[in-house]
C-alpha cells in the first residue's frame, strides 16, 4: 500500500510539473523565445559551452537560468560578460523543475525589440539521471558530453541521450591523449538516437560552435515571429511569436 500511495503522488508531481512546463512553452513561443535546456554532468563544461554558443549568435538575444544546488558562480561570471542571468539554487535537489523556471522567467526582463529573437538557455543540474526525467518548458535539449568521460556514456545513460534534440561532444581537443572510441561512441547514440545532429566542439579553443549556434538560431527562427498580442495576467516577457518546430534538425557528426 506504501509504494501504490508514493506512485501516486509521483504522478501528481509529474502531471503538475508537465502541466506548467507546457505553458511555460506556450507563453515563451508565443513571445519568440525560444528555450533551451541544457544538461550534463558535472565537469563537462556546460556554462563554457553557454559562453562560446552565445559569443556566436548572429540575430538572437541570449538570456540564461542558472541552476546550481549552491553557489552563483556560473551566474557571476555570465553576468560579468554582460549577459542576463539569474540564479536558482535548488539547495540537494538534483534537477530543475518547471516551477522552478515558471518562478525564474518571472525574474527576467525579456527586453526585446520589436520581432527581435530571443533565446533562453536554462543550465540544470550536472547530472544525467534526474533532470532528463523533467520537461520545463524547452523547445530543445541540448546534452553536452565530452571524451574525458569516456565513449560509454549513451549506454549508461540512454534516457538522456535519447531524448536529447542536440548532442555536443566537448573537449575534442584532448582526443589524441585520451583512450576514446568515437565509434562505440556513435554506435551508443545512434542506438538511441537516430535524428539528433552530434556537434563536435572544443571549449577551450572554440572549434564548432559557429555550427551550433546557427542551428540553434535556425531552430529560433522556426518560431515564426509576427505581431502578436498576448493579453495573459501572468506575464513572463516581452516580444511577438507564434507556434515552433520540434523537429530534431540534420545529422552533423563527422
């Protein structure tokens, strides 16, 4: 009777929290946002991965949420480069939610111009298991792994590299001093994966993020930005948009 009454709670938490991360979408296409949920594990540099994405951007203005159990770090640092970031804490727990972000874009100045774009890029906690559990309103996930975790993770983890909509490879740099195999690699993705481009970049250095950040501003633009008027009590941001494109995009992997 214990384990049927904590099912049942665990499915009113799924349900409520799938119920504000669809409107959290709504409202954010809506206003040309669009949202992107990044995830990773500790270490595989996902606030650099941010940096380097955002330095790249043609025609979006790139917003972040910061999750982290402690500290601001990440936040500070984005923060001192000029771009708008807010912190969340979630002080043990090992995911964001989407009341966490409904709370969160409250919080935010989404001050676009006129059929400007805006991209929001939310960073979950460094884990692999929870936070692929919870939607919060994205249009993509975005999974960073890197080769200094090995080439075995889509098969210890398949749930979050199957879900994922964009895959980035890190730190391809240190390929040459590290025992990686990119084809056990890729057999273990595209077992679980079939659709999601695989980008190959480097955070120190900068290789491939051009190529990420023009398929997530292509991504962007297929929110059709037109005047839109949304009269909603619970305003969460400025801007025009209707309707988006869930397609998984091109295979990119060399």
């Amino acid at each position: 009777m214990h384990d049927i009454r904590k099912l049942s709670v665990m499915e009113n938490i799924m349900d409520e929290n799938d119920h504000i991360a669809e409107h959290i979408n709504e409202h954010m296409t809506a206003h040309g946002i669009l949202v992107v949920n990044e995830m990773g594990a500790p270490g595989v540099g996902k606030t650099t991965t941010l940096r380097n994405i955002i330095n790249n951007l043609q025609i979006t203005k790139p917003f972040v949420i910061e999750g982290d159990i402690e500290s601001d770090l990440d936040t500070q640092t984005l923060n001192n480069l000029g771009i708008t970031a807010y912190q969340i804490n979630t002080f043990g727990a090992c995911h964001l939610d989407a009341p966490m972000i409904d709370h969160g874009i409250d919080h935010i100045d989404f001050d676009l111009e006129d059929k400007e774009r805006g991209m929001l890029f939310i960073e979950n906690i460094g884990n692999l298991v929870c936070p692929a559990e919870f939607t919060i309103g994205e249009h993509v996930l975005m999974l960073v792994s890197t080769v200094t975790e090995g080439s075995d993770k889509p098969y210890k983890y398949p749930l979050a590299f199957e879900k994922a909509d964009i895959i980035i490879l890190n730190k391809v740099d240190l390929i040459p001093y590290l025992d990686f195999d990119e084809e056990f690699f890729m057999k273990g993705v595209r077992a679980l994966n079939k659709t999601a481009p695989v980008f190959k970049v480097s955070g120190r250095t900068g290789e491939g993020f051009k190529e990420v950040a023009a398929w997530l501003e292509g991504r962007a633009a297929a929110l059709n930005i037109h005047e839109h008027h949304h009269d909603h009590d619970h305003e969460h941001a400025h801007g025009h948009g209707h309707s988006h494109d869930h397609d998984h995009g091109h295979h990119h992997h060399e």
